[in-house]
C-alpha cells in the first residue's frame, strides 16, 4: 500500500456548528486547516431545532460575533422570523431568537468556508487520531494527526474534535434501531475506539426530536399565530439593520391535552427511555414529551409550537414533542393535539444516543489534558445545543492555534462571558447530563447582556487577530460615544419650574421638588431616552445602539456598580493560581472527597478549585493556607 500523507496546521473533525467556527477560526489566523465531515452537503446542519439563539443562547451567539465568529452573521442572512425574547422582563435576560431556513443557513455557511483561505473541505471518516509519547508539562502524548478509513494519513500540530452526535450513533423509535446519525446519516464507527486506546474516557449521552409534519395537513385556523418582531434586530454587529428587514414567515402555538397524555401513559412501556433499551442519559432541560408526561402528571397541557423548516419544503418542526415512541403511538398521539388531527408524518421522532467525553479531562482551553494539541468543542464535550457547540468550536479554534503560533491562549473568565460560564462549567462540574446554557447559570448576568457583548469581548477579536481595525475603531467610537451621552446627561439639569411641571404631569410623572439632571429623569420608570427629548434640547442624533446602551447604564448603574464589586472579589480569588505539579496528598487536613475531585479536575486556580463538585468551602480555606505556606517556603529559599 502506498504512504499517502498530507501536511497540516489544524485539522478539525466534524463540521456541525462547532467545526466550522474551529475552522474558519485557525484559518483566519493564517493556519492551513484541513476540516473533515461525514457530509459535505450537510455542513452547518440542523438535524433539530431549525432555529438560533433563545435564552441565554442568544448571548452565545452575539459574543461568538464579539469575537469574530460567523454563527451570528449566518442566521442574519437566513432568517425567517425574528423576535426578542423576555421583553417584558430586565435587559439582563432578554435574548434575540430566530427561526431558520435550515437548508439555507447551511449553504450559506459551506459558501462561507469554500471561499475562506487556508482552509480545505473534505468529506470522509477519520477513523484514527494519531500521536507520539510526550511527557512535558503535565502531558502524556503529542498529536501528530490522524488517519481516514481509507488509510491515508494527514499529519498536523493540533485537531480539534468536533463529532457532535456521530460518534457510534444509533437511533431509536420505539422497538425500531437504526445505526445512524442524526436525520440518516452516516455514523463514525471507528473513531472512539482510536480515543479511548489513548486514554480519553467516554460515556453515552442521549438526545432527541420531534416528528416532522407536512405543512397541508396541519389545520392551522386552530392554533394561535405568533409573528415576527418589527423591526427586527440582528444577531450580528456588523449586519446593517436594514438588510434584516424583510416579510417574515409564521410560526404557530398549540397544545398537548389529557387524551394526549393518556395514549403516552398508556404505551410507555413502549418507549425505549422507559423501557431500558437506551443506555445515554438524556437532557434535563430538553424532556422528551413522554418524560414531560411522566415527570410532571398534574401539568394538563404542554406547549406545542409548529414552526417551518424552511422555504424550500412544507416540512413543519413540531417543537416541544421529541419523543422515541414507536410510529403507531407517535401518530396516535400528534392526532389528539388541536390542528394536527389528520396530521401526516414525513421524519418520525427518534431518540439518539452517543459517544462524548467523560467529565475531568479538559483544560480550561478546552485541551485535552494529557494529550498535547488535541482539542475538542460541542457535544462531544457533553454539551447540547447548536451555540454551546459553535462558541466551543471558536474558543478551542483560537486555542489550537494559539499554542501553534506560541501566543497566550484565549481566556474569557465567568465575569466577561457566557463563553466562560459555558467553558468554565465543562472543565468543573461532573455533569451527568448534556449541558444546556441558561441564564440562571450566570452568576453576573447583569453585566454579561446580549446587548453588551462588542463591549465586553470585541477587544479580545481585536487582540487575537479575528476583527479588524476599521470594526475595532468603530467598536471605539461607540464606547466613547456613550460615556459622553451618559456624562451630558447627568451633568444636564433642569429645574422645577411650571413648565417642566406641565411636563412631568403631561407623563404622568410626580412633580419636581428641586432642580434634577436628566439622568436622575431617566430613571423613572414612566421615562426613557426618548420621551424626555422635548425638554432635552441640546441633544445630538446617535445610534438605536448607543441609545440603549445609555438607557441601560443610567436607570441600572446602581446595580452594575453592585455587580462590579462583586466581580472583584470573584478576580481576587481568580487570581491565586495553584501549581501544575501540586501533590494534593500533601495538603494536610483536605477531606478525602475533596482531595480526589481537585486530583480529577486539576484546577488552575483558586476561584475554579471553589466550583468543582464536592469541593466546600473549608476546603478552600484549608488549600490557601497550604498555597501560602509553600509560597513563603518558596520565598524563604530564595
């Protein structure tokens, strides 16, 4: 046979969403990157959920923008509906979603890595990652490549895993099993046992999706119509808000009702999660309809919504019933939901289970420990989600080619991002469940809006090399733009004359006791930027964006002020950093619970070793004090 080998910076496995940030992101950094796929004409697909963004994913998508990512420039030109989420609640949780056209959003994305330089498409199966023994700096192996299932070799200094829900994937509805992936594709049989004989640990998880429905037989007169937002808003910074103006396509809401959940009580013996055919654990926050039935029995209807898949076809996504019933039970039961009665199934639902990593063996790079230049990013990482897995594919994109090019590696912390929420709780948490991203997981949420995201990590794009100068000194502008905005406002006063009388009473407004700023104004709940332009006559026209951004900092500074201090507690401790070669049995008095989780995660410092599972807070004490006497050891010898 033939010794074909071929040379590379970066090799990326998979080309879901978290492949092609990875690659478009080394690419763009000037690395000659070689990205593998099971399908070429399936790159970017979405084999569930046709849309992108929601709570908290949102902000994933807005910060992968920050940074020079593509998710959120490629849903801008693939939309079909458009809709703020959470408006009625504080900026801090509202959270831009779009409804896709999912042929389109991946075509328009393979366009986006066939003209991109540096970077090569290939449609085959690796089958086998390849490395050398090393033993530096607290790793065991090097990459040095892999080999496809036709034998040839491409050798490279990192690759990035980004397998999704293919590795040794099976299928299940109900008694029925295909050895697949997702929507019929072709699975990656060989690839797991390549990782686990170099000693990475793997586990199933499983996940889910509803039926598809040919639109002509759904009765939509009896559902509720929800529209789009005008104006939409989108999801990228550098997308002109008028491109995104356009006619929108409806989704539609119905519901799930006790005839419903009587045909799924009545055959859950049937469903292979009851029915102990499934070895994965599937996710939480995303219950399958029978799970929500069985879970939650004094709930009397479940939200359905019906949403298109696209312009292309008449397929609708029948969101809020993934099941893995059998077919006979899946039509029974979408026929008692209000407008699917004569329904016609075109996919059934099925559940899918696969290979992913086992929790403890990521750098907060997303590196795999022992196994230097082999990175991996999205469900491979026990993750769920189209944006979880796009903002990993962009962090351990840039990582990998970071430690190529010998620069410092990214690190976006719990306090400047969702990416670091998302990051943070893969490399210290045990979780036992594909992780989803939610609001409620950010701890400083106020100060990590959607909103924000070009302010909090457009620098970092700049600094790495992903944003370019002429955004970069727009970025500038911007900011500059709103500190004169707040400062002029807080410095403006008007007093408490009649007619400013005439207008807090027109508002419906208490009247002035003594002179106040326009700021202090601002922060009436019956006020806003723009209905106090009648009195604030020196204003200049700014930006839709600016403007929020001053509304936002004026009526909630008291409370950023607040969150602020509290971010600097959390850097203090962020900042004490633990040694790579710490022996933690020589940490007297640390539980042995303890001791064997730090040993297991390997933190990096203070502030990470206090979120690691089984770790309390006598614990941390008990590590500092340890920590400070090996440094005044340390000092002492020298």
């Amino acid at each position: 046979m033939i010794d074909i080998r071929e040379k590379y910076d970066v090799i990326v496995i998979g080309a879901g969403h978290a492949g092609c940030e990875a690659a478009l992101a080394s690419s763009r950094l000037g690395l000659n990157t070689i990205i593998f796929t099971m399908s070429a004409d399936n790159i970017a697909f979405m084999p569930c959920n046709p849309h992108i963004g929601g709570s908290s994913k949102g902000h994933l998508v807005r910060e992968i923008d920050a940074l020079g990512g593509e998710m959120g420039k490629n849903i801008d030109k693939t939309f079909l509906q458009s809709k703020m989420l959470n408006t009625s609640k504080g900026p801090a949780v509202h959270s831009l979603r779009c409804q896709a056209d999912k042929m389109e959003y991946s075509k328009e994305m393979r366009k986006v890595l066939e003209a991109q330089d540096n970077l090569t498409i290939k449609q085959a199966e690796v089958s086998e990652i390849l490395f050398e023994e090393y033993n530096d700096d607290g790793y065991k192996k090097k990459i040095t490549g892999v080999k496809i299932f036709s034998g040839m070799i491409y050798e490279a200094k990192a690759v990035i895993l980004c397998t999704g829900t293919y590795l040794k994937s099976r299928c299940l509805t109900g008694e029925s099993i295909t050895y697949s992936g997702p929507n019929g594709l072709l699975p990656s049989n060989y690839l797991s046992e390549s990782l686990i004989n170099a000693g990475i640990l793997l586990r199933r998880f499983k996940t889910g999706t509803p039926a598809r429905m040919d639109g002509r037989t759904i009765d939509y007169s009896k559902m509720s119509e929800q529209f789009g937002d005008d104006p939409v808003v989108p999801f990228s910074f550098d997308t002109d808000a008028a491109d995104v103006q356009k006619p929108q396509v409806s989704c539609w809401l119905t519901y799930t009702n006790e005839k419903t959940h009587e045909i799924i009580r009545n055959n859950i013996d049937r469903s292979p999660i009851y029915a102990g055919i499934i070895e994965g654990i599937g996710p939480r926050y995303c219950p399958s309809i029978e799970d929500k039935v069985v879970k939650f029995p004094d709930h009397e209807r479940h939200q359905v919504f019906v949403e298109p898949e696209g312009t292309y076809t008449n397929e609708m996504y029948i969101d809020g019933m993934s099941s893995s019933l059998p077919e006979d039970v899946q039509l029974a039961m979408y026929r008692t939901v209000p407008g699917l009665e004569n329904c016609k199934i075109v996919k059934n639902a099925y559940a899918i289970e696969y290979d992913c990593l086992c929790p403890g063996q990521l750098s907060p790079y997303l590196e795999i420990k022992e196994v230097r230049g082999l990175f991996s990013a999205g469900q491979f990482n026990g993750s769920s989600g189209y944006e979880e897995a796009a903002a990993q594919g962009l962090y351990a994109g840039i990582n990998a080619s970071m430690q190529i090019l010998g620069k410092p590696y990214l690190t976006i912390d719990r306090s400047e991002g969702y990416i670091g929420v998302l990051v943070d709780d893969l490399v210290t948490k045990e979780n036992l469940e594909p992780y989803r991203m939610m609001t409620s997981r950010a701890e400083y949420r106020l100060l990590l809006r959607q909103d924000n995201a070009d302010i909090r990590l457009r620098k970092k794009g700049y600094d790495i090399g992903l944003i370019d100068q002429t955004r970069y000194d727009k970025l500038v502008s911007k900011i500059e733009a709103i500190e004169n905005e707040v400062k002029r406002l807080k410095n403006t006063v008007v007093g408490a004359n009649s007619k400013m009388q005439a207008f807090m009473e027109k508002n419906g407004s208490s009247p002035l006791k003594t002179a106040t700023s326009l700021a202090e104004l601002i922060c009436r709940p019956e006020f806003s930027y723009e209905t106090i332009a009648e009195i604030d006559t020196d204003r200049k026209e700014l930006p839709s964006d600016v403007i929020e951004q001053v509304e936002i900092t004026i009526r909630y500074e008291g409370y950023i002020n607040r969150q602020e201090r509290q971010v600097e507690q959390f850097k203090k401790l962020e900042k004490k950093l633990i040694p790579v070669d710490i022996d933690y049995n020589d940490v007297g008095s640390l539980r042995l619970e303890a001791r064997q989780k730090l040993e297991k995660f390997r933190p990096t410092n203070i502030g990470q070793a206090s979120r690691i599972g089984g770790v309390n807070p006598a614990d941390i004490s008990v590590l500092l004090i340890y920590l400070d006497s090996l440094y005044r050891g340390n000092k002492d010898e020298n």
